[in-house]
C-alpha cells in the first residue's frame, strides 16, 4: 500500500507506506520516523541500525494495542491530553524553547498535538495493557537472593553516593492585614465577572497559579482526591457556568467557576491569589529556627524530637524525613538535590545540621526549615545489605520482562502479522513472521 505524490509525468515520490501490519493495526514509516525524531530530541542513542530498533519495538507497542482493543481496555481523551502536554513540556526543555521543537518538526505545538494524539493514545493503552499482564507478577526473598547470586561480577550496577536527610520547617503565618487585601481584590475580580467580563482573561493577567493562568485559569478535568479537599468540596458543587464565593486552601484564595461535569470528573477555571509573607514575619521565623538550632546543638532536645514539637510540614510524622520526588524513597543522589540545598549539606558530617534556609513550600508558601544529614553512604557496588530494594526491582523487572516475553510468543501464533520486505532483514528480538 502506497501512497505517491506526482512530481511529473517520468517520476513518482512515495511520501508515506505501510511497513508493517499486526491485526487491525497497520506501521506507517512515518510511525518509526517521528518516533525517532522524538526520541533523538531525548538525546537517546541508536546502534547502526535505528528504524529496525525502533520497528521491533513499534511492532510490539500494536500486538500490545490489538489485544487492547480486543480486551476493551480503555483510556480516557483528558489522560491522553495530560501525556500529551507533559511530553511537549518535556520536549521544549529538552531542545531549548517552543521555538525551536516547533523548527525542528517545521509545524506548530498545535500541530504537533494532532500528530501525535493517535499514537500518544495507542501508547497508553499498550502500556495499560503491559500493565495487566505484569499485575500479578511479583519476587519472593528467596528469588531476590537467587537472582543476586546468578550476576556476573561485571553486571552488579554501581550504587552512587546517596544521602537521607530531614527538614524542619517553619512557615510563618499570613498577616490578616494582607489577606483582608487578597480578598478585596478577589470580590473585585468576581463583581467584574458577574458583570460580563471575561474570567479567562482575569486569570490569565492576574492568576497566581502559573501552570493554569495560561490556559485562562482552566485546570481541566479531575476528580476527587486530586485537589485540596476545600477546594473539591466548591468545584463539584458548581453548575455549569456558576462563580464560587471566595475558597481559603493551603495554596491561598481562589474564586472558581464551573466549565463542564463529566461524572465523577469536573473541569473548572480558578484564579488563585497569595497572601505574601512579609519580611518582618519571615526574619522572625529564621529566628526560631535559630533558637532551636541550638537547643538542638546544645543536646536540650534531639532533632526527632523538635520536629515533632516545632515543624510545620506535615512530613513530620516520619520524624521529618525528607522524601525524593523522584523515586519515592528516602534517599537522594547529588544530582536529586536542589543545588542551594546541596551546597549546604555537603559540607555537613553526618548528624550535623544546617543554619536555616531560606524555601519554598509546595503551596508557595516563603519559609525557612533546618536540615539534618541522617546519612551518607559511599559510591559502591549494590549488595543485598545496603541495596535490597534496588535488586529487588531488577529482579522483578527481569520476572516480568519474562512474563511478557512468554505473552508474546503466545500471541505470535494467533495474530497476523505483515512485514515489508523492506525491513525483513532486521535483527528483531522476536521472530514477527516466519
């Protein structure tokens, strides 16, 4: 199947074929190039042969989709969005700015959107389908250490250095003077709306929230438990089209209106303000945390024990240990750290705490908060004392490629598959057509 575009009546230019087709599902070349643009703009490597790299895996991302269409395996258009925009951010850092991913692929973010909406979509629901035949795969200790025992030498990774540190934090409290502003302002804003201005612009110019106030204050769709409880309890009590009264959540003040209700979903537009911390109230937090500095130091009271007392983060019930966004865990390589955070705790032994530092919360909140080095640990070859959790997921990562591995043999004998004869030369991980 191609498709040529006439250049003159003696030649004939094929811009796009059918290289491969697996059940219902046909690969485009273009499938396989603009998988590799996006791959190399990742800064991903290839060996000698990269359209036969990225095939082998093309192939097995459709047998994934095929059983998923078969399965009724489902993704909702507001996750396939989210992706998509994720990936786009991804993208334009990556490469520099929007200008420039938008000169490399010659088309518009738009543009690119459409392009890759279909093939976005298909990739969640391969790996939805991925998913559920690894669900119930899992390693006992037994096969950790069997696992272990069986690497060569020279396949046991590096454990680079790595710290566990804990934070205790001191937010100072709004001045009831500068909230009584914000929510002047913010009936200001809400008369002016009910009077026919537009609140897409109000956000855009004055929102607070920098990932929403772009998109005209429109979050798009959630449901419950992915937002502040004050402000779920507002949003899904809203009609369509309805302006909420003023709603405190730890983030600050919002006034929100109703888009669209979708089920369980809501999609809604906000305008946030924030209360600012002024500097008289942050020098005195700084203070505090000097105090207890040294009441610390001075071993009046252990570290564990002035989290417990003094913290305003909500971390302290875990006697303040820090947790890496990254991975979850408790631990942090170098490169994991904030630089400003970083600076100051290498140069601590463990057990030793920093002055106060200057941060910000999650909510934007400007605070202070000390840090305690719980733990360094050397760069070193994993073992099974120090790094249980790592080989674990290596050795589950292994069980479940096997179990993946064996679904595809089984399904290889009952799909159709075609392959161009073209690409019939590649070395595949798997044989797709014999």
């Amino acid at each position: 199947m191609v498709n040529p575009v006439r250049v003159n009546p003696q030649e004939r230019v094929v811009i796009d074929q059918v290289i491969a087709v697996v059940g219902n599902s046909a690969v485009l070349e273009s499938d396989v190039i603009n998988q590799q643009r996006q791959l190399e703009a990742q800064g991903l490597i290839f060996g000698s042969d990269p359209r036969c790299e990225i095939l082998d895996q093309v192939l097995y991302q459709k047998l994934l989709y095929n059983q998923a269409i078969l399965d009724s395996v489902e993704i909702s258009e507001e996750q396939v969005e989210q992706v998509l925009d994720r990936r786009l951010r991804f993208f334009v850092q990556q490469i520099g700015s929007r200008e420039r991913l938008e000169a490399y692929y010659g088309k518009s973010i738009e543009e690119l959107k459409e392009e890759f909406r279909d093939v976005v979509r298909e990739q969640e629901l391969s790996q939805r389908m991925e998913g559920i035949i690894t669900e119930h795969v899992n390693v006992t200790p037994t096969e950790v250490r069997r696992f272990f025992s069986k690497l060569p030498p020279d396949s046991v990774p590096m454990v680079e250095s790595e710290l566990v540190m804990a934070e205790l934090v001191k937010v100072p409290p709004l001045n009831p003077e500068e909230v009584d502003l914000v929510k002047i302002r913010l009936d200001e804003f809400r008369r002016r709306i009910l009077q026919g201005e537009s609140f897409s612009t109000l956000a855009i110019l004055y929102s607070e929230d920098p990932g929403s106030a772009r998109r005209g204050g429109e979050l798009g769709f959630f449901e419950r438990g992915m937002m502040f409880g004050e402000f779920e309890a507002v949003a899904f009590s809203l009609r369509s089209g309805e302006l909420s009264e003023i709603v405190e959540t730890p983030a600050g003040f919002h006034i929100i209106q109703m888009i669209e209700r979708r089920g369980e979903q809501v999609n809604v537009r906000h305008l946030l303000l924030q209360a600012k911390t002024s500097p008289v109230d942050l020098a005195q937090a700084r203070n505090e945390l000097d105090s207890i500095r040294n009441l610390i130091t001075s071993g009046e009271m252990t570290f564990e024990a002035a989290v417990e007392k003094f913290s305003d983060d909500p971390g302290k019930i875990n006697q303040g240990l820090m947790v890496n966004p990254y991975t979850g865990t408790n631990r942090f390589r170098s490169e994991e750290i904030d630089p400003s955070v970083f600076f100051a705790v290498d140069k601590l032994e463990v057990g030793q705490i920093t002055a106060p530092l200057p941060m910000t919360t999650e909510e934007g909140r400007q605070a202070f908060r000390l840090i305690k080095l719980n733990s360094r640990s050397e760069a070193h070859q994993a073992n099974l004392q120090s790094d249980y959790d790592l080989i674990q997921q290596m050795a589950l990562q292994e069980k479940q490629n096997k179990a993946v591995d064996q679904w595809i043999v089984k399904k290889l004998a009952n799909t159709y598959i075609h392959l161009n004869e073209g690409y019939r030369h590649c070395d595949f991980r798997f044989e797709w057509v014999k």
